[in-house]
C-alpha cells in the first residue's frame, strides 16, 4: 500500500507518535483552565513558572512536539513537509475539538459546562468610606441535557507578595450558588457589597478581565 512505502523507519515513527503525544497530553485544556501538565506538577507542589515567569510546562510541551516533528520527518520518505503540517494542525486543533466533543456527547455535572473566560470580566467601585461593591458577568454554557447545580469561588491566577487583590475580595460573601438548565447559555451576573473597612491597601476601583474561576460541586473541583 501506498502509506506502508511512505514509512521509512517504524521505530522512530513510534517514538515521534509517543513524543507527540506526550506534548499533547501535558498542554491538554482538561478539566482546569490550565493544562494538564501544570495541574500534575501543581500536586506534586513543583513550580510551574520560574521566577522570571518562564512556563515550565509550555517550554517543555513545545520541545516535545519540535523533536517529535523533527522524528515524524526522519520516518518517512516523502511528504516530509505535508506530514509534519497535518502533526502541527493537529496539534493546534485536536485538544479543544476533543474537548468540546467530550463535553457535548459524554460529559455529566460540572465537566459538561463551560465557561467562556475571555468574554469574562469584573468591575470594582468603592459606594462609601467602607464599602465596595464588585460586580461580574460570567458567562457559562451546560452542554447536558440535564440541569447542573454548582458553587462559585474567585481566584488570583497570579498573585505576588505585593500585588493588591482584586477579583477574590468577591469570596468574602461567597459561596454562589449556581444553577444551569439543561443546554442552557447563561450569562450570570454576580453583584456584591464587601467591607474592606479592614482590609489594608485595598483597591478602590478597577476592572479585571479573563476572571479565574473555581466551580464545585458534590465533591468535584475545575478551576476555569
């Protein structure tokens, strides 16, 4: 056949497909906002970015494709450059199409809702001496046919010694309680007053894009 005379070498075929594979699997968008890569080594408590912000987990995916790309090349006789842009395409697309594919077909409770956190943001304004009021829109979509019921939490993806914080002052009257029907789109509107009359260098006004988020539910944790 024509694909068996395309193949130069199976072994490093394998080894190219075991490489890319492993890229994938450690940049996978599953089941938290941050790769699968970054929530592994986070329980094994190794750092996932070094002082000067370099993505352990990116740079190491990112060499694992490029050799892998390099491998999948050596292995055949021809197509070379057909072959290694159908891998870079693949690589790009497969995660979120697997993605959204599990979520429409086999996904249940909290895995089977998403939450577009691009189109999500916070705004911040002080009403009185005391007071600040938060307010946020966070848009989700159930991809089940069943109703799903879920916590909200805030967090600060990245908060160093001396930055202020902003978006988590809104757990001070957590938890929100969710409810989605079933494939239902929803953009939820979350609105609190929060005294920070004893709270030191709070922030008295201010806007946040991409809000990090943790949804619960009966047990289960994502961090989106």
């Amino acid at each position: 056949m024509e694909v068996i005379h395309i193949i130069k070498n199976k072994k490093i075929l394998y080894l190219a497909f075991i490489l890319f594979a492993a890229s994938m699997v450690l940049n996978f968008p599953f089941p938290h906002e941050s790769p699968y890569g970054e929530t592994v080594i986070s329980v094994l408590n190794i750092p996932v970015q070094s002082i000067n912000g370099l993505q352990y987990v990116g740079i190491t995916s990112l060499a694992l494709l490029i050799v892998s790309l390099y491998f999948l090349a050596k292995s055949v006789n021809k197509y070379h450059g057909r072959v290694v842009l159908i891998a870079i395409i693949i690589a790009f697309a497969a995660p979120s199409l697997i993605v959204s594919s599990f979520q429409k077909t086999l996904a249940t409770g909290i895995y089977a809702v998403s939450y577009k956190h691009e189109e999500s943001n916070c705004n911040f304004e002080m009403i009185d001496a005391k007071t600040l009021r938060g307010k946020c829109e966070l848009p989700f979509d159930n991809h089940s046919r069943k109703d799903v019921q879920f916590t909200i939490e805030f967090y600060e993806k990245y908060l160093f010694e001396d930055d202020i914080r902003m978006v988590s002052l809104m757990n001070n009257n957590a938890d929100y309680e969710v409810k989605l029907k079933g494939n239902e789109s929803k953009t939820l509107i979350i609105e609190s007053d929060i005294d920070v009359s004893n709270i030191e260098n709070h922030v008295e006004s201010g806007s946040s894009t991409g809000v990090n988020i943790v949804i619960k539910s009966k047990g289960k944790v994502r961090k989106l």
